[in-house]
C-alpha cells in the first residue's frame, strides 16, 4: 500500500515547528540568515527551507544549526494513543 501524504499529516506539522524555532530563536540572538549559515557550516538555501518548513535535513545538519543556537535536540518517540 503506497503511503499518501494525508497519512502522515504530523510530518509537515514538525517541520514547520523545527523551522519556527530555529527561527525565532535566531532572530532572538540577533543573527542573520547569513551568519547562522556561516557559523554552523550549512548552506544558506539549506538554512532557509528549513526555517520555512520546506525541506527535511539530517540530523546531523540540526545539531550544527542548534549548537550555533546554544540549543540541543530531545527526541521523544513513542506509540500513538487510541
């Protein structure tokens, strides 16, 4: 069975939240798209569609960004209820 993006609705709800953090967070600290990129190693075009919600990055490129940040990721999976 082919997986539709209607099945998985909370996937695009977590991108936009990942990227509004990192984005408010950003402008918080005063920093420009530009030097976010520069100081955490990431393409600008990277930086952006995150912060957009537009792209899916690694994890790795995530916890460049939020180190930057003076932040770190916490992970919680667990089964959905009901």
């Amino acid at each position: 069975m082919a997986n539709t993006k209607s099945e998985f609705p909370s996937i695009m709800s977590t991108k936009k939240r990942v990227g509004k953090i990192i984005s408010a967070r950003r402008k918080e600290l005063g920093l420009e798209q530009k030097e976010l990129a520069l100081y955490s190693q990431v393409s600008e075009s990277i930086l952006s569609n995150l912060e957009n919600g537009k792209s899916n990055t690694t994890i790795n490129t995530l916890e460049k960004i939020l180190e930057v940040l003076g932040m770190e990721l916490a992970v919680e999976i667990k089964k959905k209820q009901g």
